[in-house]
C-alpha cells in the first residue's frame, strides 16, 4: 500500500474527532457545551482555506458533521431491538463510543456493525446482564444484514442427497446464544430479561424466498445437526460419523423436511439461481448505503 | 458531443437513479424510462433480493453503474479489491460506461463513506490520474469521473476546480460525469461564476450529465438531492448542452424521495431544456417540438 498523504490522515483524523457544540445538539448524542478540540482547530487552519462567510473551521466542520451524522444514522437504523432494550441514552452512548474506536472497514455502510457485539460484549458502560444480553441482541441484528446479502447456493433435488455433498445455504446464519435474545423483539423494554432464565439458546434466521428474512428458534439437538451440516458432508457418510446417541430417523427426516421447505439446504459450491419472488411488495428496510443524506438545519 | 470511446458508442436520453421506494411501480408498471443509474456499490453483493430485483429491471431497461466508493484520489492507491467487486458487477449489468467521483474518501482502511474534497495541486492530479488509468485498465470499460459538490478549499490549491478536472481527465485519459448541479453548489460555496466552469471542461469528454436539487442555508448549500433542480441549474444545463450536444441526462433524488411519477416529470424537464438548446445549436435538424 502506498504512503497515505498527510492532508489525508489529518484531515480524516479531523472527521473522526468527537461532535461538539451545535452540530452535536443536532444529533441524538448526549448534548455537550465542549467546544471543537484545539487538534481540530490546528487541522483546520494548517490545511483549510477560509473564505468570506466561513472559517476554516467552520469549513471543516461541514464535512465533519456529515460524517457523523451519516454513520450514526446508519449504525441506529441496523440495531432497531437494541436501542429498544437499551434506552435512548445508553444507546446512543454505545454507538458513540464504538464508531470513535472504530471507524467503518468496509466500502458499504452495511458492514458498519460488523464489530458491534463484540464491542458490547466489552463495554465498560454496561453491567454483565446488559452485556451478555446486548451483545447477543446485536449479533442477531447484524445476521439479518448478512442474511439479506448472502450467496444463494444451488437447491438440492431429492436425487442429488445421494451423491453430491450437501450444506446449509450461506443466507442461514445459526447463532448459539448465551441468553434468548430473540424473545426481545416482542419486549417493549429490558425489564422482562431481569426475570428472564439465562438458558442459552439457538436460533436461525434465514432469507425468505421473498427476500424477507425470518428467525425461528432451534432445538439444541437440531442445532448440533445443523452445525455439522453447514461446513458440507455426503449424507451416505454422514449418519454414520455422527456421534451417540443418534436422533430417531423419523426425527431427522422432519429436521431435513422442514430444512428443505423453508430453503435451508444447498449443494456446496454450487451457485443457485438469485430468484426472488420481487412480485411481492417490499415491506421491509433494504439495507443499502447512499451516497446522499439529509442534513439537518444548524 | 462526447467521443464514443468515453460512452461505449451508447447514446443515451434521460434517465433517472434507480431507488428502492420506487422498485414496486417500475417492476409493476414498466414506465417508459429511457435508462436507469444504480449506485454500484449498493448492488456489490453476493446475492439477495437486491440482485434480483436489478437482473428483472435489466429484463427491460439500460442500466448504467454509478459508483461511489472508487476514492481515485486516495493516497493510499486504489483498493484492488473494490474493483474486483466492481468488474463482476460490470460483466453482471452490461453498463456501456461506469462513473464515479473525483474524490478521495479512505485512509489506511478505514472509510468516511462521503465524497471528500482533493487539494487542485499538479502533484495530486498527476497521483489521482495515475490511479484512474490503471482503474480503467483493470475494469475494460469506459470511465467517466464526476465533479463533486465541496464545502472547502485547500491552502495549497494552484488551479481551479474546473482546471483540475480537464486536467486529470485528460492525464487519465477517461470522460468526465458533469453534475451541473455540484457545479452551482460548489461557485455558491466558494464565490466562483458557474459559467466559467461550464465554458472550460473539455466537452468532448462529457459522458454523462447530472441534474439534482439541493438544499440552500444561509452562508453555504448542502448537496443533498431532495429538491427539484433550481433555474440557475437549469440555465447551466443548458450552456453544457449547448457546448457538449446531446448527453445522456441524469436526474438525481435521494432523500425525501417523492413518488416514481413525480421524480420522472422533473427529469424529463431537462428534454425541453436540451430540445430547445439543440434546435439552437442547429436549426436545420428536426429535434422534437415542445
């Protein structure tokens, strides 16, 4: 990689600095009256020319609100659950505090909580329920995304089960979770999880043919079947490397029925047809980046 | 008019930005739109309903990929693996030409997500060319770069905007994407006369063109594509018809965005506009009366 200019560092170093003053009273972050730091100032008047109406600062300070404002919208709108569960304050908190540790990695604003969980699981600012809690909220979240852009591997038909090495579609995503943060979608707050067991439990959420996504909760003997399933295996060789004691057949043929219904199933390394049913109106978010976004009046 | 080696030889009308409210009535209704614009980067994906939906409008309309996460003017080089994404993307759409900013927008890695401002140095659009040349190399396929809207100027600026543009474009060798209206945010921000910018580029070079609204504050205007396109815009429109011919036109709308009808009148304003300069620019050709 080629030596990055120091324009550039300085000036992305200026985006990322914390918001201040108006730009962050604009925001739904916790207000403050701290003003821009002095290293912005210093960034500000090192690279940027003022003009009649604006300082340099103020210059600089357009593209630094943009920035934020683009990331914490897009951040809160792929974690809907756990701003719920978490509060307004402590969410935002949250948000603010990951994306100053860790700025996008990817071309798509998509990928932006790809972290996410695993910061929660960290956060200082919770206490251990909220953290085994949240951060398992936040993985179910960011598996819809990956969901919605996942590959879609070939569908088997009953005569490749036989002879072609079958695996679980990339758009399933199998998540074992310390607590059932799956029932939080029909929580309206955190309070239920206080009285809540902590059993772990898994879950799979899938892409609807449809391209809407759905979440069901899995059996822990299913899950373990699932698990080994996903990373590819010939059903022939299959059964019979699987550990005691073996689920009833008539168990497993319900688990593959209710697997190829729902679209679960793939040859692995095949590449399905991406067909949709787009003939039925889209009630969901796409998850999609733009270029473009409001910007509200300062 | 612009050199068929910047257009793939593909002439264009008017067409508009390709947005998911609007998914349902294209798909249903199948308007009489003359090509859509998608943004690249949102269909730089494995799979999904996103995919689809786009293979189905490809059933019946051009499509032309518009990106927005190139960064040509990063220091850091190209990110090899964005183009890879987009190549597949190109062999998937059969775009005659693909656009994106001249801009820069990442730093070791890490992404702002917006279109930042370059410094209009000869060093840099000598680093920013060398970086679009081999983008085109790579892709096999005609580049057109697009003006930004900016919100400052650099200390070390040795040229004008428009100055810098020709002059990358013709180091890179590639077309050029004229926003008419990130031309008028820009002269507003920066107290410079649109008209010049338009009067220099190098109109044989212009691909494409792009129209959109905006929002205007008191001491700047922020380039957010949820208005209908102002007179003054109109009126750059114009000019840049009459100076590149007959371009293929954009109409841009991403926030607030109204519905497919109201979207699709606004763009085909810019026929009357363009009719009514062509017939100008040369009375004895029939262009269609408005």
């Amino acid at each position: 990689m080629k030596q990055c200019e120091p324009w550039q560092k300085d000036f992305f170093q200026a985006l990322t600095l914390p918001l201040r003053g108006s730009s962050r009273k604009a925001t739904e972050l916790h207000p403050s009256d701290e003003g821009h730091s002095v290293e912005f100032f210093s960034i500000a008047e090192k690279w940027i020319k003022p003009n009649q109406v604006l300082s340099a600062a103020e210059r600089l300070e357009l593209y630094h609100r943009q920035y934020w404002y683009r990331i914490l919208d897009s951040l809160a709108e792929d974690f809907p659950v756990l701003r719920k569960m978490s509060g307004d304050q402590v969410f935002w908190d949250l948000i603010e505090q990951y994306l100053l540790t860790r700025p996008s990695q990817s071309f798509t604003l998509r990928h932006l909580g790809e972290g996410f969980a695993v910061f929660l699981s960290k956060s200082e600012i919770l206490n251990n329920q909220q953290r085994r809690w949240f951060e398992a909220i936040a993985r179910i979240e960011y598996a819809y995304m990956e969901s919605f852009e996942a590959l879609q591997s070939a569908l088997p038909q009953a005569a490749d089960l036989e002879n072609k090495m079958i695996g679980i579609q990339r758009h399933v995503r199998l998540l074992h979770l310390p607590v059932p943060a799956d029932l939080c979608v029909d929580w309206e707050d955190f309070a239920p999880a206080y009285h809540c067991p902590h059993e772990s439990v898994s879950v799979a959420i899938w892409r609807r043919p449809s391209g809407s996504s759905g979440i069901v909760r899995i059996p822990n003997e299913e899950a373990c079947f699932l698990s080994t399933l996903a990373g590819g295996v010939f059903l022939t060789e299959f059964f019979t490397q699987l550990p005691e004691p073996h689920p009833e057949a008539a168990q497993v043929s319900s688990w593959f029925a209710d697997w190829q219904a729902r679209g679960w199933l793939c040859i692995k390394g095949e590449q399905g047809l991406n067909a949709f049913d787009i003939d039925e109106p889209w009630q969901e978010k796409q998850a999609m980046s733009s270029q473009a976004m409001s910007f509200p009046q300062p | 008019m612009a050199d068929s080696r910047f257009t793939g030889g593909k002439m264009l009308g008017t067409g508009i930005g390709l947005r998911v409210p609007h998914y349902d009535h294209i798909l249903r209704e199948k308007p009489a739109v003359d090509w859509f614009e998608i943004i690249s980067e949102n269909y730089m994906v494995e799979g999904g309903r996103a995919l689809a939906v786009l293979d189905s409008i490809m059933d019946q309309y051009q499509v032309v990929m518009h990106g927005v996460g190139m960064y040509p003017g990063n220091g850091n080089g190209l990110d090899m693996d964005h183009l890879r994404r987009l190549k597949k993307l190109i062999k998937r759409t059969n775009t005659p030409w693909i656009s994106d900013h001249l801009c820069w927008g990442s730093v070791d890695g890490s992404v702002s997500h917006d279109l930042l401002p370059l410094p209009f140095t000869f060093d840099v659009a000598r680093k920013t060319a060398e970086n679009l040349r081999i983008a085109q190399d790579f892709l096999e396929i005609p580049l057109a770069m697009e003006n930004i809207s900016s919100y400052a100027e650099f200390t070390m600026d040795e040229m004008t905007e428009w100055q810098f543009l020709s002059e990358v474009c013709e180091l890179a060798n590639i077309g050029i994407l004229l926003d008419v209206n990130n031309i008028y945010v820009s002269s507003f921000n920066h107290g410079f006369d649109p008209m010049d910018y338009v009067n220099f580029i190098p109109s044989n070079r212009v691909a494409q063109i792009h129209i959109a609204g905006h929002s205007r504050y008191e001491r700047f205007i922020i380039d957010t594509h949820d208005h209908p396109v102002i007179d003054p815009v109109w009126q750059l429109y114009a000019r840049a018809i009459e100076r590149c011919g007959s371009t293929a036109t954009l109409l841009e709308w991403d926030a607030s965005i109204p519905s497919f009808e109201e979207v699709w009148q606004e763009a085909k304003k810019s026929e009357k506009w363009r009719n009514n300069q062509l017939r100008e620019n040369e009375p004895s050709k029939n262009y269609e009366a408005v």
